[in-house]
C-alpha cells in the first residue's frame, strides 16, 4: 500500500521546509517539485505536513497522489 507525495514549486514554497510524517516519524523533507513514494502500514492513514511551528493533518488512502499546495503548506 503506497502513497506519492508531491510538492508544488509556487513563489510562496521556495521559502519553507516541508517535511511529511506519519505518527510523528518523519518519512521525508520535500523541496520544492520533489516527489516521494512511501509504504502506508494502513490502507488509510493520517499524514502530518509540517513547517516551521505549524502543522496540517491530511488523510491519505492507498494508491493516493496527494500535491502539496500552499492551502497544505504552513
């Protein structure tokens, strides 16, 4: 079970570190157009995006593409 990640490449995302976590373990750090790939243990799981101090959890499903835009971003 897999989900891709992907981080848009907008004027406001090339000034915050992004990073994607699952149960407070951080998967990756996206830059910005970076994509991952990584294995839920779940078929439905709540990923963590976080930056700077602020946070938002999303809730992906198996085989989901999830684009990270500034409505995601901190």
């Amino acid at each position: 079970m897999s989900v891709t990640i992907t981080r848009n490449t907008g004027a406001f995302n090339l000034m915050v570190n992004l990073s994607v976590k699952l149960k407070d373990v951080t998967l990756e750090k996206l830059a910005p157009g970076e994509s991952t790939n990584f294995e839920l243990p779940n078929a439905t799981e709540k990923i963590k995006v976080s930056c700077f101090f602020a946070h938002k959890e999303i809730e992906v499903r198996d085989g989901q593409i999830v684009a990270i835009q500034k409505k995601y971003s901190c």
